[in-house]
C-alpha cells in the first residue's frame, strides 16, 4: 500500500484547494452552513472577492443561501451552503476479494453505495477496467441522477504505485496491474476525469463520513488483504514527500522474521496480516469453505468462526492482534494522534476481537495514559477507502473548480 509520489504535486498533503473559488466552496462544504463573513475569516480573503466569488457560485447553481443565521445585535446574516444536488463524484475500492462503489454528492454525502465480489487473484486489468467502467454506468443510472453531473471517479487500491499513473509493484494477489496505466485506461474508458490513490490513506480521508469522531488529529489503521495507516490533520491528510507516509504494515517488528512480499523480511503485514492469518488457519486445519477462498473472505469465515466459540480460531486472531497492535501503538506514539480508527474491509469483520487488545497496548504505556489516546471501531469499515477516494476526488481541482 505504498505510494511514489508524483512530482506534479505539492508533496505532502492531499489535493487541497489552490484557488480562491475552490477555497469557497471548500470552506462552505466543510462548515455546512456558513455566511460572507464568516468565509473572510476562515479563507483570509477580502470582503470585495467572497462576495463576488459566492455570486458566481450561486449563478453557476453550485451553492443556495440557506436563510437567515441567528443575530449577534445586528442585521442576521444570510447563511450559504452547498447544493448538493448540483454535482456527483464516484469512489471505487479495489482489492482481489471485493470492488465497493459510493456515489457522493456535492455536499460530501453518500448517496448510494453497492459492493461487489473482486476480481480475485492473477486478474486481468483490461477486464477489470471494462467491468469498473460498466458498474460504475450502473451505479449511476440506478441512482436516477443525470450522468452529466459526476464530475469524476476517485479509484483506489494497494500499491506501490505512482499517484494518477499506476501500479509499480504489487502483492501477490495483484502481480498482473505492474505497469497497466490503471489511471489513463479508467479516463479513457469512462470519459471522466480519475483520480488514483492508495486505499489506506484514502481510508483516513473516508473516515470523516464513517465515524461521528470529528477531532483534528487522527489516524486510520487500516486492514483489506494488507496493512496501512492514514493519518488526518486538520482535515487534510497527510501523504509524506513521497506519497509514502503510513507503510505500517512494512516495518519489521521481528529481526530474522518471515520474508514478506515487499523483499523486507519481519514485516508486520507478513506475521499477523489477513494472508498470514488464513495460512495459520489452514494449517490448523479449520474448515474455511472452498479452498478457492481466499483473501479478506477466508479472513471472514476464520471471524464467523471465533466469534461463534473456535478457540483455534480465536487464538489466531488475538495472536495477529497481538502484532497489530505494536503497529498501532508505533503510529499514536509517533504522531500523538487524538484518535485512531481501525477501518477497512477485515476490522469490517473482526474488530471487536481486534479493538480491546489494541486499546489494552495503547493504554499501557505512558505515552498513550498521559493523553487517553481514543481506539474506535469504523461504523462503515468496508467502505472508507471507497468514500475516502471519492471524497479526494471531490476536493480535487478539477472536482471543486467545476
């Protein structure tokens, strides 16, 4: 899930408004309701220039004034919000066990959602790009709105990969995407503007929807068939120099560990990740179904089986728990983060085996005691990076300065 930036952008963050119209319109979708005035002190810019720039909003039908707010001794002031009927985005999650879609207004809310089996193992990118081309037309005529108002599709995935480009490696689920120019084949076949991210840290953006934490700093940990982390500022989230920032699940916690697929070896994807965690299970011999089942699925049912009282099946989970949570420990103590969110598709479907061991690591140090460091369960695990993807792909400049 690792990331190459691309030199096009300012490293660091992700796409932030640069404009003053996108700056409007971003700071109104961020408020919710929000007078002139207010906008001048939350963007610094003139009076003169928001009074102008929320005009041509108004005119072009992207925001309504939305009555009076309440008096503070003098004349109420009209109140502005976005319409958010007046635009779409998509978001699409790729992984070898499931394809998730999200429709989102331009408000930012989910309006539509639909998640389907993945393409599986050793998948040719050509006909998954006709099949996302095809589901996400679905999506939208389902949906009832005119195909004319999305104004983009943000698809994630695990990497590593060169941010609006495509995948430079790849674990092993995935060896046939290395470089399929995933982000010129999803333009040209749905005739949309794309935006390609890593799903981990599309799952931090995605977690502003899926959980009613609204704090300043946090970070998402994140489980699909790998492991990575997110981490939000302010809102913003942060990517690094390189589009590399997160790699969790590629530290080494064990010198002389297991080789991983990433060429290290000890990494923490490798000794308590979904695929190591399926090996285990097998080993053991628990019944998980067709062998043919693989990935987040087989992680699924090794789930369903120790929450239904396997005591094989729950050992092997607390033992990857166990692991996971030196990497969740590793990120708050690194980052001092108010809160952090276990999110995607197998804390979807394990997380409350996962949720007390990591609280119990975090909270036994110092470090975590001294500013109670929150651990919460994402309401809507399966779909973060889906949302999270449409989300960065609707404070993009081509989304926000339609």
């Amino acid at each position: 899930m690792q990331q190459v930036s691309d030199a096009s952008r300012s490293p660091g963050y992700d796409p932030a408004p640069t404009n003053s119209r996108a700056l409007i319109v971003d700071s109104i979708r961020s408020a919710g309701t929000v007078s002139r005035v207010e906008l001048t002190q939350i963007t610094g810019l003139t009076a003169p220039s928001v009074t102008t720039l929320v005009r041509r909003l108004i005119d072009d039908g992207l925001v309504d004034e939305a009555g009076r707010g309440s008096s503070t001794g003098g004349k109420p002031r009209t109140m502005l919000r976005i319409r958010a009927a007046a635009r779409y985005v998509v978001g699409v999650h790729l992984s070898a066990g499931s394809l998730t879609y999200v429709l989102v207004d331009y408000a930012g809310a989910v309006v539509a959602r639909w998640r389907r089996a993945g393409p599986g193992d050793d998948s040719d990118p050509e006909q998954v790009v006709e099949r996302i081309a095809a589901e996400t037309t679905e999506l939208i005529d389902r949906s009832g709105i005119d195909s004319s108002l999305v104004l983009g599709l943000g698809f994630v995935c695990p990497g590593p990969l060169i941010r609006n480009r495509g995948v430079t490696s790849a674990p092993p689920s995935m060896t046939h995407w290395v470089g399929f120019p995933i982000h010129r084949r999803l333009e040209e076949r749905l005739g949309l503007p794309a935006l390609l991210e890593n799903d981990a840290t599309a799952a931090a953006a995605g977690t502003r929807l899926t959980t009613s934490h609204d704090v300043s700093v946090m970070a998402a940990l994140f489980m699909s068939e790998g492991i990575g982390s997110g981490l939000r500022l302010n809102g913003n989230v942060y990517q690094g120099a390189h589009g590399n920032a997160g790699e969790v699940g590629h530290i080494c916690v064990q010198i002389g560990g297991p080789q991983c697929w990433c060429g290290s070896t000890g990494c923490l994807e490798a000794i308590a990740g979904p695929a190591t965690v399926v090996a285990k299970a097998r080993a053991a011999g628990l019944d998980l179904g067709s062998p043919r089942r693989t990935g987040v699925a087989a992680f699924a049912a090794i789930a369903r089986l120790a929450l239904t009282g396997d005591s094989r099946a729950d050992a092997i989970l607390r033992d990857s728990a166990s692991w996971l949570a030196l990497g969740a420990q590793t990120i708050t103590n690194m980052y001092d983060v108010q809160l952090l969110v276990l999110t995607g598709p197998a804390f979807a479907v394990a997380g409350t085996i996962y949720l007390p061991i990591i609280q119990e690591r975090i909270l036994s140090s110092a470090f975590g005691r001294a500013v109670n460091t929150e651990v919460v369960l994402d309401e809507r695990g399966h779909d973060a990076a889906a949302i999270g993807a449409a989300l960065m792909m609707l404070r993009s400049e081509r989304a926000i300065s339609a």
